[in-house]
C-alpha cells in the first residue's frame, strides 16, 4: 500500500485539477460574446483616418489585452445596444482597444461593441458618394472601460466586411 499512496495521490491531484479546470475554477475570466475582429478594427481606422469627412477629428484604434477595467463587458454591451441601436442590437464582436484622439499622446481604453442593429443598414448622406455603397457593414459603439461614459457610435462602409445580415430585432 505504501507504494500505491504516492500513485494515489498522483490521480488524485490530476482528477481534482481537471475537474476545477472543467468547472471553470482556474480558468481566467472571459466574456461570453465573440472577440471583436481584426476586419472591424481596420474599417473603423479607415473610415476615421481621413481628416476631410470629419474636420478635426481623427481617431485610431489600436486591439490591447488590457482587461483592468470598472466598466464590466456586459455593461459596454447594455449602453451601446440602448446608446447606438434603440435598445435591441444582435452582438457580433466585443474586446478592448486603445483609442488615440487627434494624434494625441496618451491612448485612452475603450471597450468596442461590434454590433448588428435591427433594419436595413441604410447609409443616409445629405450629399451623394460616388462609388460608395448606401448599406452599412460594419457598426461600432465604444465605451470607456475606466468608468461609464456615453457610447461613441461609428458605422459605415468597408469592402473588406461582408453585408450585416438583417436583424429583426425580436430576439
């Protein structure tokens, strides 16, 4: 028996762990929406890279790992679902980046929203685009992960992104 207690103890050990492992118990926290996709990030640096559409504001995101955050990932979710898509949106992306605001020193954290609001995702513009599509593929709300601030929200069109399916909104 003495040589079987070392073995014993050995199964054990490796049977408690990976039921602690399966529970959940030692694993890091995660969120229970999908990652937020490189796709997104590029179509939103696009779109905001160009001084032109929007005079003075120039904003680039960058994906960090950061995750010391006040602002739980469920309640990005909540103030950019309500904020960004009139309180029903269907979530296809969420993680962190850093923000930085016309050149500036300092990046801020953010958590980005990837979502699919209900509708057609038609693009409304006072002034005619050439070449541009009228449908939105990509939609963006952002919040800060240090405290709760009113969601920034971004939409538009990037060719590398397919077409948003529609959403209906019901569920």
């Amino acid at each position: 028996m003495r040589r079987l207690t070392p073995y014993l103890l050995l199964v054990i050990l490796m049977l408690g762990t990976g039921l602690g492992i399966g529970l959940g118990l030692s694993e890091a926290p995660t969120t229970e929406y999908p990652p937020l996709s490189s796709k997104v990030i590029s179509a939103f640096n696009t779109e905001y890279r160009d001084e032109y559409l929007y005079p003075g504001v120039r904003i680039h995101i960058e994906p960090t790992t950061d995750r010391s955050e006040a602002v739980s990932p469920e309640q990005a979710v909540d103030l950019v679902s309500r904020s960004c898509a009139g309180g029903q949106a269907e979530v296809l992306g969420v993680g962190t980046v850093e923000a930085w605001f016309n050149n500036g020193p300092e990046p801020a954290p953010y958590w980005a929203v990837d979502i699919n609001p209900p509708g057609s995702h038609r693009l409304i513009s006072a002034e005619p685009v050439p070449g541009a599509s009228r449908y939105a593929n990509w939609d963006v709300g952002f919040v800060g992960t240090n405290r709760v601030t009113q969601p920034f929200c971004a939409f538009g069109h990037f060719s590398g992104l397919a077409p948003l399916p529609i959403f209906s909104g019901s569920g």
